[in-house]
C-alpha cells in the first residue's frame, strides 16, 4: 500500500477488526458434533463484506489518471489564435475586430503557404489577418483576407481593376462585392480573378477578400464574424 487513501483504508480495517467483540478462545475450534452459533457466523459475514467493499475501493481509487492532452494542441489552432491576439493587443481596446467563426479549410496552410498571419496599420487603425491555402497554378499561395479600419476608403476611386458587381444583405447591413483580375505591379506571373466584398460596421469598414473562394463561402465567413472580446 502506498497511498494515502489506501493506507487510510487499511488503518479502518484494522479499527474495525478490533473493535468487533469475538467469542470466548474455547469456541474459536468447532466441536465435530457441535453447531454453529449464530453470533459467530454474524461477525464472519460483516467481515467478509467489509472486505468486499475496502476491495471495491481500493479498485477504483487505481484507475488510471486521465490521459494529457498533447502538448502544444493543434498547430493552425495556435498560430490562429496567436495572430489575433496580437492584433486585438496592438489595436485600441474600443476598436472592434471582427474575427471568423468558420472559413474554408483549405486555408489552414500548407508546406510553402503558412497561415494564418495577421498586419498591422497601427497609425490608421486597421488589420489584415491573411489566411492562405494551396499553392496555385500562377506560382502563388491561394488566399483569404479579412480586414478592418477606421481609414475612410472611397471605392469609386479605386483604379485597382475590380468593379462592382452586386451586393447582398448580411450582418444586418449592405455587403458589396467587387471582382475581375486586379492590376498589380508584382510583374509576373500574372494576378489571378479575385473576389472582393466590402462594408461598413461599428464605425468601420470591413473587408473579405480572395482569390481562389466562391462567393458563397466569402458571403458565409461574411456572417460568422465575431468581435473579439
């Protein structure tokens, strides 16, 4: 016996045995002819089931321990949730990040894409954490951005390739989606079609935007935005 729960059993089994009233030492060897007493097989009956039960406890005081989640959890988890942090720590306490809820999994990284990462623009208030995938036929990671900032930004300006195309309702609020192939001056290979949603919340503009997801999973990781706490 090595733990204290079983020594402590075992200190109350002796406690037991030793209190219990035992009959005169001539009695302790049956007769041949003689009969058993009913005392007698009383106490050897309350005996036996005291052991049962110091058995049954010891038993189950020896299950093993819960096993110990692995060390360090799921990788994409940490890095997430390590991204955002820093951003949510970066940003003023009243500014509201929005964070996704659920997004396509095929952005949880790969060998020559990590993700997630998150930028800052501390100056103007804002955020990209960027999301990326596989690596596409032009050379580049697949990927999905989701950003946020207090910057007044004038779309109608934008000489940036892409044109409004529709808009659709979520969030309790008009999203516009812009799309078509951005022009860059990355050189080549050359810019892949994106999709570009935008709109306005909380006192600040939002955006979802990539290149290599359906508008219909953009319009969902749209509504499973949270603000961070």
């Amino acid at each position: 016996m090595t733990t204290p729960s079983e020594q402590w059993i075992v200190g109350a089994l002796r406690q037991a045995t030793d209190r219990m009233a035992l009959p005169p030492e001539s009695r302790w060897i049956r007769g041949h002819h003689s009969t058993p007493h009913a005392p007698t097989i009383a106490v050897v009956g309350i005996i036996a089931i005291f052991i049962v039960a110091v058995g049954i406890t010891i038993g189950a005081l020896r299950v093993e321990p819960r096993a110990v989640p692995a060390a360090g959890g799921d990788a994409f988890v940490v890095r997430e949730d390590a991204e955002w942090t820093l951003a949510k720590s970066s940003l003023p306490s009243d500014f509201v990040l929005l964070r996704p809820s659920w997004f396509p999994s095929e952005f949880h990284g790969s060998a020559d894409c990590p993700s997630p990462w998150a930028t800052l623009d501390v100056l103007n208030t804002g955020y990209v954490v960027r999301y990326q995938g596989r690596t596409l036929p032009n050379g580049r990671c697949a990927w999905l951005l989701i950003t946020g900032t207090r910057a007044t930004v004038n779309y109608a300006e934008l000489t940036d390739g892409l044109i409004e195309t529709n808009t659709v309702n979520a969030r309790g609020t008009v999203i516009h989606i812009r799309s078509g192939t951005p022009r860059t001056n990355l050189g080549s290979p050359p810019a892949l079609p994106q999709i570009y949603l935008w709109w306005r919340e909380s006192g600040a503009t939002y955006e979802v935007i990539s290149n290599d997801a359906e508008l219909v999973d953009l319009v969902r990781v749209i509504g499973g935005l949270e603000p961070m706490r």
